[in-house]
C-alpha cells in the first residue's frame, strides 16, 4: 500500500509540475516552440531553470526555490547529470537568498560526485564558491578558505577572470570575518582588476568598508588617502553604470556606508532619491524598502522627525507586505528612537517590542538577518534588546500606573533574556531550545530559599531586576557609566589572576558589592535567602561573583552562588546521588604547546578515592585520554559526572574555545556533538560536567561567552568550571572538597560548591590559610541547574 501511495505521489507531482512548467511558458512565452510538440524532460528542466533564474533576480526567492526543485526533478528524469548539479546549486543559492544557510550547505555536501571530485568547469567554481561563502555565513572559517581556495584553483584551471576575482572577493570577505584584514584589503585589490564593472564596483565597496572600519599594515594618512580615491571612483561608477540590480544594491551600499561614517547629508540623500527610483524603475520592493528606510535614518539624524517618520512607516509598510522580518526590525528600531526622541514613549516601546519579536522570529525560523551577522551582531542586533531594556527602566513618568511599571519590568527581563539567547545563538549560528519549565515557579518550590538576580549594563547605569520568591520584580539603580564599570572590572579581572593583590582585589571587589549587591542586601536578608542566581551580562560574567566583598566577608560566605546564561535554557532537577558514577579524564603532560599540568596526577587520583564508594569510575589519563576513547567511554556507559582535568579555553569565538586531549584540542562544537550524540545513545543527560584547569582568554570582554556557551550546548543539566587557571595543588584540593561536599544528599550542587569553596578559603588561622586569596578559591563556577 505504502509502495502504491509513493507511486501514486511521485505520479502525481509529475504532473503537477509538468501543469505548471506549461502555465510557467505560455505567460512567459518562452519555449513555446519546442513545447508545441510535448516539452522533453530535458525542456521541462531548462524552463523551470530559466523561471527560476528570473525569479531570483526579482527578489523572489522562495518562488525561484519551487521552480529550481521542479527543475532538479525533470533533469533527474531526463539522467541529465550536469543539469542535476547545475539545479541543486541553484536550490542553494535561493535558500541562501532565504537565509537557510545550513539547508543549503547540506544540498551542497550530499551531492551525488563531491564538488571537489568534478571536473573543472564553470559549474564547479560556483558551487565551490557558494559553498564557501555558506561556510563563511555558519561561522566556520576554516571551511570556508578551504572551499573559495579549491573554487579559486578551479577558476584559474579554466582560465575565467571574472570567475577568478569573484572568489577573490568571497576570499576577502573570509579573510576579513577572520580578523585578519590585511590579507582581506590584498584580496580586494586583486578582485578591483575585474573587467565585469559590477564585480569591480563590489570589490571597491568591500575595499572602501574595509578601510573606514578597520586599522590595516599602512600609515593613517595612506588608508585615508586609498579611500578618498575610492569613495570618488565609486561615485563616478555610479553615475555611469547602467540600472541593473547589482548595480541598485551597490548603490544602496554605498548611501549604508555614507550613512555610517556621517558623509554630508545631501550627498546621502541624492544618493538615495536616485536609488529610490532606480528600485521602482526595476519594481524591486525590497530594495524600495531600504532606499526609504535609510532615507528615514538620515531625516531622522538630522532631526527632520515628521520626514524620518513618514519615510520610515512607508519601508515599514512594504516590509510587512513582503513579510520581511529582517527588514521590518530595522525601521521598527528607528520608529522606536524616533518616537522616544519626540516622548511619545508608549509608541517608542511599542515600536521597540515589535522589532526583538521580529528579531525573535527570524531566529526561530533559524534565518540569520545577514551573511554576516555573526561578526556585526554587536552593531545590527544588540542595541535594539539593550535600548528597549534602557527605555522600560527608565524613571517613570507621572503617566505611568504602578501595573504598567510592573509590566515593564516583566517585559525587560524578558528583553534580556531573549538578548542572551540571541547572543548564543549568534555564537554558535544555530538554535537553543529552551525549556519549559519557568524559573519562577523552580525557586518558589526550592527546599533553598533562592533569588535571581539580572544586573544590566547600560550606557548611563547598572540595572538589577531582582525576582524573590512569591513576590513580583523589583527593580534597584546604580547610577554608573559602562566605561567606568568596565575599567574596574577590567582591574579586577587581572588582580584576581595575579599574586600579593590582596588589598587590591577587596578594594575593587568592595566597590562592585556596593555598585551591585548593596542596595538589595536588605531585602536578601529579609527573606533569608541561601542560594543566589545571577543572569550576568556584558563584562561582568568574566568576574565571579563569589568575590564581591563587602568589607567583612566575601558574598560566597553567606551565600551558595550559581550562574545562568538565561533561565530559558535551565532544566533545574535535582542531582540523584545513587549510582553516582564518573568518567574523569586528564592531560598531566606537556601536549600540542601547552606546558604540563603537573597537579592533574594528584587530581584525578584523589577524584578516583573520594568516589570509590560509588559504582565506579573510569580514568583516561595522558595518551589513553584521547578524543576517540572519550567519545566511546561517553557513549558505552551513562556517566552522571564527567570531568576533564586539561588545559582549556573559552573565547567569543567558538574556534578559540576548546578543551585539549592527547592527540588534538577539540573545539566547542564538537564537543557538543560528542556530548549531544552521547545522549541519544544512552539513558539520562550527563548531570554535571566538570572543566577543570580552564580558563577565558585574557583581553577577551566576551570571553566567558564561550563558557555559556559550553555549558548550554553540551546538553548537561550542569557545569562547573574555572575562569582561570592555576598550575598549584589548590586546584587538586578544591576538586576533593567539592566531591565530598557532593555526596552528601542534603546539599545542592551550588551549596557543595560554597562549602568547597570556603574550605579552601579558611580562615586566619586555618592550615590552608595560603589560599585566603581568591585567585585560588574564587575562578570555579557553576552554570545551569544550581539544584
């Protein structure tokens, strides 16, 4: 029967697409003639392929998706081999178009004969560059010289210029999203010798971009000099280049440039009244869109609001006719900036709300708003969630009721949840699926009386969103400017590091208490709360908390302290102490340029002692501690405890971030593939995974991203790790304290933390007073399930 049906199907689809290959050539007059006897598939493949083509070049790319399938299927009736590669690699292109950058990637590497296995030909040099640009829009770099390098080896095998400095322009963009743009500014200038003037025009703007934004191996007054020349030759290229789309997009580029490094506004207007009717002429509507919505900005940076606002809600309107997310976010923002300027402020959050759910749906729909969002996240995305925060705290005006406060609270937090989600997402170019279970209802039904606490850095102050439980928000202010909050952070990060800064660190950690936890350590006290939860943000997740001193006592003394890296993501249950079996591994040797831990020995043999008592253990030290015997031991048995003694980095860029194994360091995403891929191949998720001997990349503000970033991805309810590391036998004793503390079924995960840590810590005349600085107690964290 199910043979029958899928015979049926494919029968009928056929057909279908036959009926619509014929609609599609008698509107367009095309193939008539060859149709007048019966279209072959062969026919039927180059209509739908030609349809398709257009369509793309309306803007039309999910129409054009439909006729590129259709296409694949009549050349795969036809065994038409070529006309089947050419297909698939349109199908990537207008998913491309869509923002469906792994769906592409994946048509790109399940073909039937690998791109690199073909012959030379113009067909493979596309679909080698697409591939790499693909690779280059997901994050991972590497792939992508590699793919452009191939696609440039080919394009010089068949000798086609144009071909050549079209992947020498896809190279730059790479070298550039790399941070290496000297390589990027060479790469350009070779694809500026193009004989295509489109493709000269893009290299020159690419080049001019490059120049305003970035310090190159040249003296100041060579890189303004380059990009006067540049900025006037684009200008001419303009005036005479024929209206083509490439050409309009450019031209749009250039006003987007001209806009950023605040040229003179009648140049930026000229420049977009013309483009404004460059799109009606080619009856491009989303280019329509960006000519007004930048002609908005412009108006609106120079204070014509009635103007900004009329041109803004025309690009607004054509955005939603085209049901463009990516589009309406940018003139939603602005209308919300607009509206505050004018104080209309129940329009400016509305307009502010409307944009982060237009950012959150084009996140839940897994469609990156640009190529290269992951490198300009900081600039297109965060700002909106960070002004809509600014705007819902402010004070409140005489208008406001106590609920609409209350509403906006609820709706910050919201805010700043949703930026940390998109902040990771960002990281890691693919999705987080949260949880169900809200953290409101886990701490009112805590045994541990816990709060939660969300301090957010803004321009002019430190927010603190304070949830207690079974009461509603509270809201506290510091008034603080991000730059000094910063540098004291920036000090305080590097005293905790460093030796006989003792006094230091409890000045500085004294001032953060009091910029921080001092306005609500009364009512903390009130409710006699035990265990914190901080949802930190910017800067300040590189400075652990347990270090906040408040002249008397560090915060980790009188509470248990665990960290989220947004409370959608926390699956809170608790840890279930029977069969409590672990799988430790270390690297105690010198490996791959990292000097030896000479402490790890000791660590993991204390490890095996303290849990000898439970159902078992296993070791994988030095060369038995390799990624293929950590893949298998993880999968073969459901360890609830992993823990990894070796040299570790977290950085905001997921290919700095690694943890290190005998033969190779395994960087974050396959990390989370060997830990995701253990999941389903055993029974229950690794309830803690242990990073010792880690640290965050010094001069890294974002670092610690890398270590949410970890945490969230590794599928593990929890995990504790060190900010930095420390080459000393504190480490090996912190790990016996805290596994001790573990057993015991009475404490949570963040309360045998505290106790490992204050043991550590002592006292003035403890044993172990050595360790009373916190650079030895202090860098060990615990994200996740604090239960």
């Amino acid at each position: 029967m199910k043979d029958a049906y899928r015979l049926f199907s494919r029968w009928f689809t056929r057909l279908c697409c036959f009926c619509l290959a014929l609609l599609l050539t008698l509107s367009q007059g095309t193939f008539s003639a060859a149709m007048a006897n019966g279209p072959t598939p062969h026919q039927q493949g180059q209509a739908y392929t030609q349809r398709g083509t257009q369509l793309l070049l309306q803007s039309r790319p999910a129409d054009a998706l439909e006729a590129f399938t259709a296409a694949t299927e009549h050349y795969i009736t036809a065994n038409d081999l070529p006309g089947i590669l050419q297909s698939q690699i349109h199908q990537a292109q207008a998913l491309q178009a869509l923002g469906f950058y792994r769906r592409a990637l994946f048509i790109l590497t399940d073909l039937p004969v690998p791109l690199t296995e073909q012959a030379d030909s113009l067909t493979k040099v596309t679909g080698l560059q697409l591939l790499g640009n693909l690779h280059r829009s997901i994050g991972d770099l590497a792939a992508s010289q590699t793919a452009l390098t191939d696609g440039l080896t080919a394009a010089q095998a068949i000798n086609h210029p144009d071909a050549i400095a079209s992947l020498q322009l896809s190279l730059g963009h790479t070298a550039e999203a790399n941070r290496d743009p000297d390589s990027a500014l060479r790469s350009y200038q070779q694809a500026t010798t193009s004989t295509d003037p489109s493709l000269r025009l893009r290299a020159q703007l690419s080049q001019l971009a490059l120049l305003n934004n970035t310090v190159v191996n040249s003296t100041a007054a060579d890189s303004t000099a380059t990009a006067d020349a540049l900025y006037r030759a684009i200008e001419s290229t303009l005036t005479t280049a024929p209206l083509t789309r490439t050409t309009l997009n450019a031209r749009l580029d250039f006003a987007r440039q001209q806009l950023d490094h605040g040229q003179l506004a009648t140049a930026i207007a000229d420049n977009l009244a013309i483009a404004h009717r460059q799109a009606q002429t080619l009856n491009d509507s989303r280019a329509t869109a960006y000519a007004l919505g930048y002609l908005g900005e412009l108006y609106l940076s120079q204070q014509q609001l009635t103007d900004a606002e009329s041109a803004l809600q025309q690009a607004l309107a054509i955005a939603n006719d085209l049901q463009a997310p990516d589009l309406a976010y940018q003139w939603q923002w602005q209308l919300g900036r607009l509206y505050r300027q004018q104080g209309d402020i129940s329009q400016a959050i509305a307009q502010y709300e409307s944009a982060t759910k237009s950012l959150d749906s084009l996140r839940g729909n897994l469609i990156a708003i640009a190529p290269d969002l992951r490198f300009d996240f900081r600039e297109k995305v965060e700002p909106v969630y960070r002004e809509w925060v600014d705007l819902l705290l402010s004070e409140p005006t005489p208008a406001q009721t106590k609920s609409t406060t209350a509403q906006n609270l609820t709706k910050a937090r919201a805010a700043i949840e949703s930026l940390q989600l998109a902040e990771l997402e960002n990281y890691f170019q693919e999705p987080c699926v949260p949880v169900s279970q809200q953290i409101d209802q886990v701490i009112e039904n805590a045994a541990s009386p816990t709060a939660v606490l969300y301090p957010i850095i803004l321009a002019n102050r430190l927010e603190i969103i304070l949830k207690l439980p079974n009461q509603p928000l509270q809201q506290y202010t510091t008034a603080i400017s991000q730059a000094d909050l910063e540098t004291l952070l920036g000090q305080l990060q590097r005293d905790l590091r460093l030796p006989f800064t003792l006094n230091e660190v409890r000045a500085e950690s004294g001032q953060l208490y009091d910029w921080l936890m001092r306005p609500l350590a009364p009512a903390l006290e009130r409710n006699d709360i035990d265990t914190l939860v901080f949802v930190l943000d910017g800067f300040l997740r590189s400075i652990p908390m347990a270090t906040l001193y408040d002249g008397q006592q560090y915060l980790i003394e009188n509470y248990s302290i665990a960290l989220a890296p947004g409370l959608q993501l926390v699956d809170p249950q608790p840890l279930q102490r029977k069969n409590l079996s672990a799988l430790i591994a270390g690297l105690s040797e010198s490996r791959h340029g990292f000097s030896d831990l000479p402490f790890v020995q000791s660590e993991v043999t204390q490890l095996q002692q303290t849990l000898q008592t439970t159902t078992g253990t296993e070791l994988l030290l030095n060369e038995t501690f390799t990624a293929d015997n950590l893949t298998t031991a993880i999968n073969n048995t459901a360890y609830p405890l992993v823990h990894l003694a070796t040299h570790g980095q977290f950085s905001s860029d997921p290919t700095d971030t690694f943890v290190l194994a005998w033969d190779k360091p395994i960087q974050v995403n396959e990390l989370n593939r060997l830990l995701r891929q253990s999941e389903q191949n055993r029974q229950g998720a690794i309830e803690l995974l242990i990073l010792s001997a880690c640290e965050t990349a010094a001069g890294d503000k974002r670092a610690a991203l890398g270590l949410a970033g970890v945490a969230v991805q590794a599928g593990a309810r929890s995990t504790l790790a060190s900010l930095w590391n420390l080459d000393d036998e504190s480490s090996a004793l912190f790990s016996t304290y805290f596994y001790q503390a573990l057993q015991d079924e009475t404490l949570s995960k963040a309360q045998a933390l505290r106790d490992a840590q204050q043991k550590l810590l002592g006292s003035a005349n403890a044993p172990n007073a050595i360790y009373q600085h916190p650079r030895y107690w202090a860098p060990y964290v615990l994200l996740g399930n604090w239960l």
